[in-house]
C-alpha cells in the first residue's frame, strides 16, 4: 500500500507515477519505490512502461518529463510549465489578428494560449493540426475551423507525416503563429524531425509568421535547425527573458518584442 493509503495495481501506480514525475519535472527510482512502497525492480519496470510510452525518459538512478536537445518533454508537462509566461505573449500575439484573417496555428502549447483568446476576435478561419486547439475552437462562434489532416500522433497530440506537410503546403494564410524547443545562435530548433518539417511547411504558407516563446526556450539547442530567426516577421519573448539570451537575439540582429506580463 503506498503512503497515500491507496494500494493500486500496476496501471494505476504507472499513471500516479506518471502524475508525479510530470508535476515534480523529475525524481529518483529510489524515492518513488518508497513513496509507492514496492521494490526498485517494481518502479524500474514501471518506468521502462511509462519511457516506452514516452511519457518520461529514463536516466541513471531516476526518471525526467523535462526536455533535452535530442527529446522534447511530453505534452502533459508542458501544458503545465510557463503558463504565465505563454499567455502573456499570447495577449501580445492577439492584437497582431483582424477579423477576417485566415490564421494557422502550430501544435505547441505556446500557440495553444493564444487559441484560447481567438474567440474574441471573430469572424476568422483557423487551421490547425494539434487535436486540443480542434477540440477548443470546435464549436466556437465566428471561427472557421480548418484541421490538418495526417498520421496522428499521440505523444503530441496532434497530426503528423507527409499528409499533413502536402496539406499545409496547399494553403496560404495571413498569419502563422509557431513556437519551437529551442532558440540560440540566431536560429529555431527542435528535437523532432517529423515536428520541423510540419513548421517549415506552415512557415512558408503564410504571408506572415510570428515566433511565441517563453523565455526558458531561449538559450537552448536541440538537434534539429527549424529556420534562422531571421524567417519569422516577428518574434515576441516574455518578460522573463534573461540579459544574455537578449543579448543572444541582438548579436544575431533578430527583430523581437519583450511582452511585459
């Protein structure tokens, strides 16, 4: 029985395992066999399930939600992490959009922030290829939904592959609004290649296209180069945002806009 008083079987330990790590960003093999009171060979085969999954990565002694340059964190965590931050840029990105447009929204949760706002704005068609935003906008008033087809994937959320690419690249919008993992050297990056090549399409369907990142993007690598900041016509940061990664986007010459909270 766990400390909790809740004695669960392998599934419900996984997914209480799997709350934790995702809420805490991390923990040790060791602490979560005590706090679940069964054996570290119990907890490794439940983290093996939960990586296999890929909810959490494995590392020696413990386990991670948090993102690294080779793999992006599962979405759960990141719905959860910078929320203040995201739809900070978010209200900044809105005022960006007119009645009358047609915008296109990427799968990241930045993007996610602003689709909550775009009831607001209305008459609009949306096009979007990450299952939540179809589900949030579904029945909006004034919206226009538009769903990218493809192979879904379900540690995204969203709708992958080439299908998605040739349907992106049929279209052309007003307004693109991404977000990426990683920000440095005057370049976006992602850790995904079947992610890159969907943002590259959409970046190129649309008239203009706007970057949203919270500042823990900024100074990172991860191993893909999605596009020189230098693509995007606008680039708009939090208030977060240390000195140096500021620094960062001024040697590289990027246009960006600090959006205070």
């Amino acid at each position: 029985m766990a400390k909790d008083g809740v004695r669960r079987g392998p599934a419900s330990r996984q997914e209480a395992i799997a709350e934790q790590v995702l809420s805490a960003g991390s923990a040790t093999a060791a602490d979560l066999a005590e706090r679940f009171e069964v054996s570290l060979m119990t907890i490794h085969r439940d983290l093996d399930e939960l990586e296999r999954q890929g909810v959490v990565r494995k590392f020696r002694g413990g386990v991670t939600a948090q993102p690294s340059g080779v793999f992006e964190s599962n979405v759960t965590f990141r719905r959860k992490s910078m929320l203040a931050e995201k739809e900070a840029v978010a209200r900044r990105a809105l005022e960006l959009i007119e009645p009358g447009m047609a915008v296109m929204l990427d799968d990241s949760t930045t993007v996610l922030a602003l689709a909550r706002l775009l009831p607001r704005i209305t008459p609009l068609t949306v096009v979007t290829n990450f299952l939540e935003g179809l589900n949030l906008l579904s029945d909006a008033p004034g919206i226009r939904l538009m769903g990218l087809g493809g192979d879904y994937d379900p540690l995204h959320e969203s709708f992958l592959g080439v299908s998605c690419v040739e349907a992106v690249e049929s279209l052309s919008v007003d307004l693109c609004f991404v977000s990426t993992s990683a920000v440095s050297g005057g370049y976006a990056h992602h850790q995904e290649q079947h992610i890159v090549w969907v943002k590259r399409a959409m970046i190129a369907s649309a008239a203009r296209t706007v970057l949203m990142l919270d500042h823990s993007k900024l100074g990172r690598v991860a191993l893909h180069r999605l596009a020189p900041l230098s693509a995007f016509d606008r680039v708009l940061v939090d208030a977060g945002a240390p000195a140096e990664a500021l620094h960062d986007l001024d040697e590289h010459k990027v246009g960006y806009e600090v959006v205070a909270a």
